[in-house]
C-alpha cells in the first residue's frame, strides 16, 4: 500500500486522533531548535555570556537523558494518553514560565521542566499514532516522521518571527500551542492499550549490556556532540538578526527534513546503512572543519549543509539501533537514548568553554574529531552492527524507524 494514497489507511485519511498527536507533535519538535534564531537576544536581554545562554540546551537535554530512565516507566503503568497530556502540561507551565524569566539561571530551570515535559510526551507520541492509525504502521510513521522534520525546520522561523519583538515571545508562544495540543489530545484521543509487562526504571541500563546496542549509543554520543555544537554555538557565530538566523536555520532544517525523510533511505538500499552512516560522518567532520575556519558566508552555507548529513544519519542511527537487541524495542531505546542525549547536553556547555580557553575555531576542531570517532565506532564494532544493518536493507526494522529518535 502507498502510504501517500488517500484512500482508507492512506496518510491522508487518518482518525483525528492521530492528526491531534501529529500536530501536537510538531511542536514539541520545534522546542528543540525554537532558541536557536534569540540567542544572542536572550544574552543582550538578561546581560548573560554565551556560554549562559548555551546552557538552556544542556539544562533541556540533560534532563530529557534522564528522563528516559523514567518515560517507560509511567507511560506503562498510567497508559499512553495520560503520559501525553502530562508531558503536554508540564511544557505548557515552564515554556510559559519561561518567558517571564528575570535571570539567566531562571530561564535554564524552566527549561529543564520543559525537557522533562518534551521527554514525557515525544517518547510516548509515536507509539500513540502507530496505534491509533488507520490502515497500518506505515503510514502513521511517515506521518511521524514528516511531523518530526516540520518542527525542526519551523522551530528557528517561530523563534525569529515572534524573537524579533521580544526573547520572550517565542516562548509564550510554544506554550500557547502546546495548550492547544492539550485540547486536542483531550477531546480526540482515546486512552490507548496499556502494556502486557511494566517497565522497571533500570531495564534501559540493562539492555545496554548488549554489545550491539552499546555501540551504536556510543557511536551516537559522539555524533550528537556534533549535532549540537552546530545547534547551539553556531548562532553565536553567526552573530546575525532573528530574522537572518531563523532563515538559516529554517533552510538547515528543511535539507534535515529531506535527507531523513526521502534521501537517505534510497542511499541504504543503494549503498548499505553502515557504509552510508560512515560515509556521512565523515562528510559532517569535514563540513563543521570548514564552517569553523570559513568566512561568514562560508560558515552560513556549510550551516545549511550541515543539515542534509544530520538528516542522513539520524535516519540510519534510529533505525540501527532498534533491532540490534534483544530486548524490547522502547526498552533498547530508552536505554540508547539515555546515552546519547547527555552529548546534546555537554557539547552547548563545552562549546563556549573551549572557545574561552582558545579560539573560536577549536570547537569545531572538537565537533569535527567527534563526528570521525562515531564513525570509527562504527568502522570498529561493524560486526555487531552487521546484522541490524542487513534487516534495514532488505526492509525488515522500517517500521519502527523513527522509534530511536522520539524518546
């Protein structure tokens, strides 16, 4: 069946409850890149370093890590839809206190409720859609995934328009969504099946005894340092308006979009995951050595570029690691997840602690050795890895593929 069709099962043709999780969903992606465009804005606003500011990403990251010690653990004992409206409330409460903030220290508090809110309800969302879908998995997830990919795209163009009058409208803004949401999931959304077997708080450390699941979280942790230098410290760089950074990271978030979506699952048939992921990694080093050592309009290029080898490897990354286990599946990635998320947590902190003891440019040196160390994980602990990336290419692990990315 063509996911595409819109006759019944067709993405089109979907109950409302999944549109009102999908939609919901959108947001909650945009929260991750919405402070992107006001970053140099929220430092002027509240007389903050950039290093201050960077840590409303390692304060919402490091909570979303050890959130996933706990996301299976209530969303298996109150049930799908409670689990959702939880994390929706708490993102409404903080996002909005968020905005009312007088000090720096302020701002990274509310936004690490916000992550433990975002962690609550993104680890839930996939499942709840893939469950209520009509006609099958395939294309609830492509729903998903296209809900993924819109939110990281428009989260940087909400954060310039409503950033330019003010830091703190965006964040009002996200919170006044979220309500919505809320509404939505209230009034469509069926309470979903419960889990047969309740989920412990330390099954995701357990399944990290596996070798094969070890090394893709390892590899992982490397490639989201990566990852987020460019998210977090390059705006610092760029120095541009809201308007001027939302735009770019807008164009880095549609290529993100593309390459996730429809690009690099043609690459993994053609070329194979663990050649096509390496590959990649490889390239992003390099892109990240040259925006750091370009000029301006060097450095605004190879931003957007960035975004099509990040889209490239989350894809294969979450599908990699979802069937290398043998333990559940939202086991193995809440587990995975635990480890890779405190890299998006570390690189905004260290970023701008390594520019302070050198230059500008050695974070991106950083960033660059980090994106070659995940790809010599994966040159090194191939092996463990071969299994998986065979399912993936003969098309057995696709429909759970974006499993590893949402929690």
């Amino acid at each position: 069946m063509d996911p595409f069709d819109a006759g019944a099962g067709g993405i089109l043709r979907q109950p409302k409850a999944v549109w009102a999780t999908a939609g919901a969903s959108v947001v909650a992606f945009m929260g991750i890149g919405l402070v992107d465009p006001i970053l140099p804005s929220i430092a002027k606003g509240l007389d903050a370093s950039a290093g201050q500011v960077s840590l409303l990403f390692t304060s919402y990251f490091l909570i979303t890590a050890l959130a996933m010690l706990v996301t299976g653990f209530v969303s298996s004992r109150i049930g799908g839809r409670k689990t959702l409206l939880l994390g929706l409330a708490f993102v409404v409460v903080f996002a909005g206190l968020a905005g009312t903030s007088d000090t720096v220290g302020q701002l990274v508090g509310y936004r690490a409720g916000w992550g433990l809110g975002n962690a609550l309800f993104v680890s839930t969302a996939l499942a709840v859609i893939v469950g209520a879908a009509a006609g099958g998995s395939a294309a609830a997830i492509l729903l998903y995934e296209s809900a993924l990919g819109l939110g990281m795209a428009c989260g940087p163009l909400l954060g310039a328009l409503l950033g330019d009058a003010s830091w703190r409208y965006p964040f009002f803004g996200t919170a006044f969504l979220m309500a919505i949401g809320f509404l939505c999931i209230t009034v469509f959304l069926k309470e979903q099946p419960r889990p047969a077997r309740k989920t412990s708080l330390l099954d995701p450390i357990r399944a990290l005894g596996h070798g094969g699941l070890a090394s893709a979280a390892a590899s992982a942790f490397f490639y989201n340092y990566t990852f987020f230098t460019v998210l977090a410290f390059t705006p610092f760089v760029l120095n541009m308006t809201p308007y001027k950074s939302g735009a770019v990271f807008f164009a880095w978030g549609v290529l993100l979009a593309v390459f996730s979506v429809l690009v690099a699952p043609r690459m993994q048939k053609r070329f194979g995951s663990l050649k096509v992921l390496g590959g990649s990694l490889v390239l992003l080093a390099a892109d990240v050595l040259v925006l750091g050592y370009g000029n301006h309009t060097t450095a605004i290029v190879c931003t957007i570029l960035s975004g099509a080898f990040i889209g490239v490897n989350n894809t294969v990354y979450t599908e990699l690691a979802l069937g290398v286990s043998d333990a559940p599946r939202p086991v193995a990635s809440a587990g995975y997840n635990f480890v890779r998320w405190f890299a998006a947590a570390a690189a905004p902190y260290f970023a701008p602690k390594i520019e302070e003891w050198t230059d500008i440019h050695i974070p991106f040196v950083v960033a660059a050795v980090t994106a070659v160390l995940g790809a010599v994980v994966v040159l090194v602990r191939r092996r463990a890895l071969t299994h998986q990336a065979e399912e993936l290419e003969t098309g057995h692990a696709t429909e759970d593929s974006v499993t590893v990315f949402a929690n």
